[in-house]
C-alpha cells in the first residue's frame, strides 16, 4: 500500500467496510458505506465554514457612570393655584351646583353670624368672611346666642357668580346665668358671590320678611265610626285620644291627641282606610 493509500485509509476505513468474502451484497454495502460518509462530511464542512450563529444583543449593563432610571407608579399630586373663573367658566357649571354651593356658604355664614358663646372664638372666622370695613357683632356682657337651627330657602342669581340667599334662623338666647330661651325665627338674605379666591361674603345679612304660610280651608267634621277611631288610636299609641275628624275622599282624616314618654301631648292626623264589610 502506497502513502497516499495510508492517507485515504486514516480518513475513511475502507478496509473495516470491506466484507471478508467477496459477492455482490458486499459491493452494495461498500457503496452504502461510502454515500453516508460523505454526507457526514459535507455536513462537517459546513458547520464549520459556515458564518456564526446569530446572538440576540444583551442590555448593557449599569455602571456607576449610567445609572438605572426607575418609573414611580405613585401619582404626583401638584398643588394648583387659585383660579380665576371667567362668566365663561361659571355659566359652564350646572346652574343647580352653583345654586347649592352658595346656598350652603350663607347657611354657614348665618350660623356663625348669630353665635354668641362668650369665648370669641368666631370673630376671626367672620372677619376673615366679611369685608374688611364690616363691623361684627358687639353684645351686652352676659348675652348669649345659640343657633338651634338654620336652613336657606331660596338662592336666586343677581349675576353669573353672584347669588342672594334667603334663609331662615332659629336661636336661643340667655343672659348671664339665665336658662336659654326660643326666640323668635328670623329671616335674613345674604349676598354670596364668587371670586378670583372662590365663595365669600360680599355685606352683612339683611333682614327680610319670614316666608307667607297660606292658611289652608277648615277639614270637614263628622262621627268618626268606631272601628276606624279604635285604628286611629293603635296608631297613635299609648294614651292616644280622638279628638275629632270626618271623611275625605274615600279615607277618614282623624284627629288624635297623641302622648310622649315625658308626658307632651301632641295631636296628629292618622288616615284610616274604611273597615272592611261585616256579615
């Protein structure tokens, strides 16, 4: 065997694909032997001069010179400044939202305005709500103001941010050791107007008249049948009375004194439907 038949020889054996006898099978199987070598050889060859495989880039990682940059998830709260609203701005809002606004601005105003609790801790507060040239309240020593109740009873708008306010007060009043006593209800109007630095209190409350209550007619009066007074007074509770009542439309109007805890009495109407029919 010659040099180059060693060299063939050290890269494929074709000595070990030889059968040892001779035949046709053995010639298929040398052919078959040789196919699947140079498969495996082209194969080798081009994964080896073939080009790199692909790399996906990684991120580059952070020195002290390129520091990580986060996102906060929490929202930044800003303080914004007074806003001007323009007649534009206003007559944008709801008119009824105004309306209520203001509404509950004089309720507000009214109640502090007729306080007087001897420890003039409100006169900051309606000096800071009245203009500067409006004089406060000034009592008798010993005079006492309680407001027990106060609501507005309409708002009507002069001009687009300026509404006056009807509202009616109810106070209790006492002098030096005094008890308090119910004083009269009073109805007064405030003039609410809105600004470059929101609602405020644009003069002193002026006094107007209370509401007009109509007087409604006299309820027609007749026998109250037993059954529907024996109802009305279940209703009205222990120690309930009938003081009176006729029928109206197809119901019964009753009268009935009725009796609290603390022994007041208090007469009410009960509507009693007619008793159901007997036999």
């Amino acid at each position: 065997m010659t040099n180059n038949d060693d060299e063939q020889f050290e890269r494929i054996p074709w000595d070990q694909l030889r059968p040892t006898t001779g035949g046709r099978r053995g010639l298929i199987y040398a052919l078959a032997a040789a196919i699947v070598a140079a498969a495996v050889s082209a194969t080798l060859a081009r994964n080896l001069t073939g080009p790199p495989p692909t790399t996906l880039p990684l991120a580059p990682t952070p020195t002290a010179a390129q520091p990580l940059t986060t996102t906060s998830l929490v929202p930044t709260v800003t303080t914004a400044s007074a806003t001007v609203w323009s007649e534009a701005d206003l007559m944008a809002v709801h008119p009824d939202d105004l309306r209520a606004e203001a509404a509950a601005i004089a309720e507000w105003f009214v109640a502090d305005y007729f306080t007087a609790d001897g420890s003039g801790g409100l006169e900051d507060q309606l000096r800071s709500m009245l203009p500067s040239e409006a004089p406060l309240p000034v009592h008798e020593p010993g005079y006492r103001s309680f407001v027990e109740w106060v609501r507005s009873v309409s708002a009507t708008e002069a001009s687009p941010g300026q509404y006056f306010v009807q509202v009616v007060v109810r106070t209790l009043g006492a002098v030096e050791s005094s008890s308090y006593r119910r004083l009269p209800l009073r109805a007064v109007e405030v003039n609410v107007q809105w600004t470059d630095q929101g609602w405020s209190i644009a003069d002193l409350p002026s006094p107007i008249d209370l509401p007009a209550l109509a007087v409604t007619s006299a309820w027609p009066e007749q026998e109250i049948p037993e059954q529907v007074a024996a109802e009305a007074v279940r209703v009205g509770g222990e120690g309930a009375t009938v003081l009176g009542g006729g029928r109206s439309g197809e119901r019964w109007r009753v009268v009935v004194e009725t009796v609290d805890p603390a022994g007041g009495r208090w007469p009410m109407v009960i509507w009693v439907d007619d008793p159901p029919p007997t036999g």
